[in-house]
C-alpha cells in the first residue's frame, strides 16, 4: 500500500506544478517576488503557499469536479430544492473561476494573503483536494511534493515563456 500511496499520485502532482510554472512563467513579477521571498524565508514561505493555492485554484487537477449523492435536501439560492438522494456533479474548475472572485481568470497569489479581501471566500469555496471523508487521501503528500519541488526549481531556474512556432 505504502508504493501505491507514494506513486499513485505522481501524475496529479506533476499536473499541478505544470501549471503553476506556466503562471510563474507568464507573470515573471510574481516569479521574481516568490524567489525573493524563497530566499529569505526557505520552503515555509507564506507566498510559496499563496502561489500554491493560485495554482490549484485556476487549474484543478480536478477540473471536472466530484460526483457525491446528497445525503439531505439541498435549498439553492432561488428557493429551488434539490432533493436528498440525488447525484450531483461539483464542478472544480467553474466553481474555482465564478463570477464571485474579482478577475477569477488571473493568476493574482496574492489573493490568498491574510490582507486579501477574500480571502476567508476563497479558503470555503475552494476546494481543490475535495472536502469530507471522501477527500483526497494524498494531500498531505502531494502539498509537501510540490512545495519543495517548486522551492528548489525557482531558486534554482527563471521560466519563461517560449515562443509559438
């Protein structure tokens, strides 16, 4: 089980810190401030973690979400009911990109800070390893993975983006 557990996510992982140099590589301002900040604090780095949380927010490895059957009625907004026992569909990447987050299509770490206005939003409506007993039983692992990857690469290396052919 130990095998299965440090390999079966590797793929996942890998996914997520794709992404996360593709936005570093796209916005070299927030590159440069995590290297500075990498430099000073180490792999505990508050901005490493918001651009983490950034990361997994706009490219869900996820994306189309969870399927779960309601355990309860569920009321909607409009008064509608969503009756217990019904399957619903969680859909990560619309949800993690609604209309609720200021300019939810742009990589913004900063969002995550304790001064950032949505912070306390963001932290119940983004979700990215799934919530409840049926969450992601690599999280931990992976969190610590891509921490110290992303640590040692951006210390290391500047990504930019290349041009199209």
């Amino acid at each position: 089980d130990i095998v299965t557990f440090m390999v079966a996510g590797h793929d996942t992982s890998a996914y997520t810190l794709s992404w996360i140099l593709y936005e570093l590589s796209a916005n070299l301002d927030v590159q440069s401030k995590l290297r500075k900040d990498l430099e000073l604090h180490g792999p505990d780095s508050k901005y490493l973690g918001y651009v983490i949380q950034e990361g997994m927010r706009l490219w869900p490895v996820a994306a189309q979400g969870s399927i779960r059957q309601l355990q309860h009625d569920v009321e909607l907004e409009d008064g509608k009911i969503i009756p217990r026992g019904e399957t619903c569909l969680v859909p990560f990447f619309a949800i993690f990109r609604s209309a609720w987050i200021d300019r939810a299509d742009e990589f913004i770490p900063e969002r995550w800070s304790e001064e950032g206005s949505q912070r306390k939003k963001l932290e119940e409506a983004v979700f990215p390893f799934s919530v409840g007993s049926r969450n992601c039983v690599g999280q931990r692992l992976a969190s610590m993975q891509i921490r110290k990857i992303l640590h040692q690469l951006i210390l290391r290396y500047e990504f930019v983006l290349g041009k199209r052919p």
